[in-house]
C-alpha cells in the first residue's frame, strides 16, 4: 500500500523552501489545490476509519456517537444531514472516511511540523482535476469506465465526474447514508455498482448519447436491487421528500467537499472534506484500491505526484517561522482550552529565557 514509489519527494527545510516549490509547481489557473499536512509518512493517505479493525464498524461507530452524544448535533436551525453529522464526528476526532483538507498551505505545514519531532512530516497535495494518468491504477472495469466518461464528457458534461461537490449535493447526502448501512449492504452494493460498470463501452456510448448528461435512461433496473432499495430507505430517513435518483456513476470519484462553518475552528483552518469512495471491501487489497481512486485527485508534477517531506530536525524552526506569519496553536485551535495553553505557554518560555 505503500505509495512512495510514485511520488516526487521535495525536501522542504524552511518556509521559503515551502513556497518556492509551491510556486514553481506546474498547475492551470483553473485547478484549485488542496493541502494536507501530517506529521509523520504513513505510506497512504487513506483516512482514519482504515485504521485497522474499524472500518466493518463504520456504521456502529456512526451510530454510537449519535446516540450517546445527541446534543452535539442540534447545532443548525434548518436540521442536519448525514454529512453534516458525518463532518461533526470527523470534526471532533471520530475515525470517518473523511480526509481532513485545508485551502491554506500553511496551515497543512502546521500540521507538518506540529506535535512530535521524531519522524520526517509531510504534506500532500490534491485538486478539483481528475488525474488520468492514474486512471492505469484501477481495475479494469473502472479504468475503462473513467476512460470512456471522460472522453464522453468532452462533448457531453457527464455530471458524475464533478468532483467538488456542495455538503447541500445529492450525491453526498448518497454516500452519506451508505455509511450508516453495515458492511454486508455495502459490499452488496459495491457488487451491483461493478457490475453496471463491466457494461461494454459501446453500450455506455450509446447509452450517453442517448441520455445526453443523464443517467437515468441508461440505469435499467437498478433502483431495483434489493441493496439499493436498502440506501433509499436510509437516505429518505434522513430527508423525507428525497426524490432524485441515485446516478450510480458518481460512486467511482472521490469529492472534495467543503463543510457548513460551524465554529472559528473550520474557518481558521480553512478546511475541507475529501470524501473517501467506497469499494468493495470482500475483496483482496481492497485498502490499496481505495488509495488509488483517491490518487486520481493527488496533484503531480511530471509524472508522478508531488509530496513535501519536512525533516524532522526542521520542524521546529518551521514551527517558528510559521508562528512569525500568524499560523499558531491557537490560531489553529481558536478555542479557549488551547487560548490559554498559549497564554502560559508564553509566559513559561519568558521566565525560562
């Protein structure tokens, strides 16, 4: 699972070295870059419920958290969603199978430094682009698929390719509810999905041209499916006039999705969602096959994609320079426990000096 091998490490030891490389990075003025800053190489950037033994638990932890802490989530007059609680557990350390993102590359450098000193940070890089040089990753029906909805897309926007998507988006209040079903109802799923996916790509340009844009006239019987039905019934107890139907399409890309401010937290950090697909979890090497659906949004420089590794000898000068520019703990974490923290913190190394 281990992903170095496909990626250009640039060696980052001070602030200056950080936005020089940023600038010199051979991005289009209409791709919008998204940063994440880890204190440690993990091999992967796969999120937190792929920590081992939680993810046939994703629908308990989900539940669990809503039963015993139902407070929490009364926090917006117009109700919640599944992704607005989704994005509340994840926000207060829950593992979900959202990636933490910021719009800020200082703040994903923060997090780069921040914390222990005894491994290399590092911060990656992904955008609002679908990297078809990545498309090689996946398996074939996918591969195939992605390759012939983009090549449809350059006449007929194929809708089920956007990947920034709105927390307000159908499709993620979709996927949003598949978390809440157990591991059995999305692996069935998953398995209608691969199937609809093997269809010839003749058909499937056919089908386009048919449909233009949709895909409802292309999706014979798959409302259908017993699994299917299943996600209905979750979504609509969710919301209860919920009539679109489900483009089975949009499962395959990840989303980058921005979350509802709900505290100076968010909107320091400026932060964002990347929302991890779902794939077939009965199968062998399933982890690695999520890792590459969400290398399809990784930033690349040539042809591999590019990774910011910060020794860990240079964290805490970097730490300082980014203090220099208003990047610090309680910027970071505006929240009165951290506020005072800094407060003392300050004052302890005054006294100390």
């Amino acid at each position: 699972m281990n992903i170095n091998e496909k990626e250009e490490t640039i060696d980052i030891t001070s602030l200056i070295d950080f936005l020089s490389s940023l600038q010199k990075l051979n991005t289009s003025k209409s791709t919008e870059v998204y940063f994440r800053g880890q204190n440690q190489s993990y091999g992967n950037t796969l999120p937190g419920i792929y920590r081992p033994g939680l993810l046939k638990h994703e629908e308990e932890l989900f539940r669990s958290f809503l039963v015993r802490d139902p407070v929490l989530f009364n926090v917006y007059s117009d109700g919640n969603t599944n992704f607005d609680r989704l994005a509340l557990m994840q926000h207060h350390g829950l593992p979900t199978r959202l990636l933490d993102l910021t719009r800020n590359p200082l703040v994903a450098l923060f997090f780069a430094v921040s914390g222990e000193n005894q491994h290399s940070g590092e911060v990656v890089l992904f955008s609002n682009r679908l990297n078809k040089d990545y498309l090689s990753e996946l398996p074939i029906v996918e591969q195939q698929t992605l390759t012939t909805l983009l090549a449809i897309n350059e006449s007929h926007p194929v809708s089920a390719l956007q990947v920034v998507k709105s927390v307000f988006s159908d499709q993620i209040e979709v996927e949003s509810s598949l978390v809440r079903l157990p591991l059995s109802a999305k692996e069935d799923i998953t398995k209608v999905l691969n199937k609809l996916y093997a269809k010839p790509k003749d058909e499937w340009i056919h089908l386009f041209e048919l449909a233009s844009s949709s895909t409802r006239s292309m999706i014979d019987g798959f409302d259908e499916n017993r699994p299917v039905v299943k996600l209905y019934h979750e979504i609509r107890r969710d919301i209860h006039d919920f009539t679109t139907d489900i483009d089975p399409l949009a499962f395959l890309v990840p989303k980058i999705v921005t979350p509802r401010v709900i505290d100076n937290r968010i909107k320091n950090q400026q932060g964002l969602f990347l929302f991890t697909p779902f794939v077939d979890t009965s199968l062998t090497g399933f982890e690695q096959a999520t890792q590459n659906r969400l290398n399809l949004l990784r930033v690349t420089n040539g042809s591999k994609m590019v990774r910011f590794s910060i020794p860990c000898d240079s964290k805490a000068d970097i730490l300082a320079e980014l203090a220099q520019c208003g990047i610090t703990e309680d910027f970071i974490y505006p929240d009165h426990s951290h506020i005072a923290s800094s407060i003392k913190d300050k004052f302890t190394t005054t006294e100390n000096e």
